[in-house]
C-alpha cells in the first residue's frame, strides 16, 4: 500500500475492473479496494455492472484493512442512511393461525350453528 489508510475513512477512487462478485477501485497509483457486491447499495444486486461502470469515479468508505493480505474492503452503501422498511412498518406479519382465524371465523362458526339444524333434519 502506497499511502496508510484508515478504517471509516471516506475517499474517492475510479472503478479499474467489475466481476460478478464485486467492483475493484484504485485508491491511488498503487492501491486498490474491493467494493462487494453486497456493499454497492441497499437491497439485493443481481448484476454489479447495472450500478457501477470501469473507469467512473465513486465515494467509498473503508471498511476493513488487512495489511498482511494487502486487501483493503470498501462500501459505496455505508456513505448512506438505510433506507427505512415500510413492509415492516405499515404490513406487520400475522402467523398462519391468525389468518386462518381471520379468513374462516365465520365458516367455521356457520357449521357450528347450523349442526343443530342438520341433527333435528336428519330425525324425519
């Protein structure tokens, strides 16, 4: 590594290759990061190249060096705030039970008031 870097620290890099699992990004003239896939941004990314092209200048932010390996990981994703899960907030999960509640309360208790009805039927 050219120049000493630190985790958290924010900088600007070029994209010098993209595979299927990440983006490279040249620090400097003799440094280079990946970018993982899962740290391009938030939600899944089933083709890197959709977000990210060779030779175009990102923001990253260091997330983990290994000096003995020489790998430094970086995040385009961390520059930003997550965005909020409106599933979870206006759509909570019911479990199977409170559905099946929900949707047969009434047939099942029709069958239970009309039982009565099909035993006195049933005595002709």
């Amino acid at each position: 590594m050219a120049k000493k870097y630190e985790v958290g620290e924010e900088l600007t890099g070029k994209v010098t290759g993209i595979q299927p699992y990440g983006a490279f990004v040249s620090l400097d003239e003799g440094t280079q990061g990946l970018v993982h896939i899962s740290e391009v941004t938030y939600g899944f990314v089933k083709d890197i190249n959709e977000f990210l092209t060779v030779g175009e200048e990102v923001k990253v932010k260091v997330l983990e060096i290994d000096e003995k390996a020489g790998k430094i990981s970086l995040s385009i994703r961390a520059l930003f705030d997550a965005p909020p899960d409106a599933r979870k907030d206006s759509n909570p999960r019911k479990t199977l039970q409170a559905k099946v509640d929900e949707r047969d309360a009434e047939g099942f208790n029709s069958l239970k008031d009309k039982l009565q009805d099909w035993i006195d039927k049933s005595s002709y």
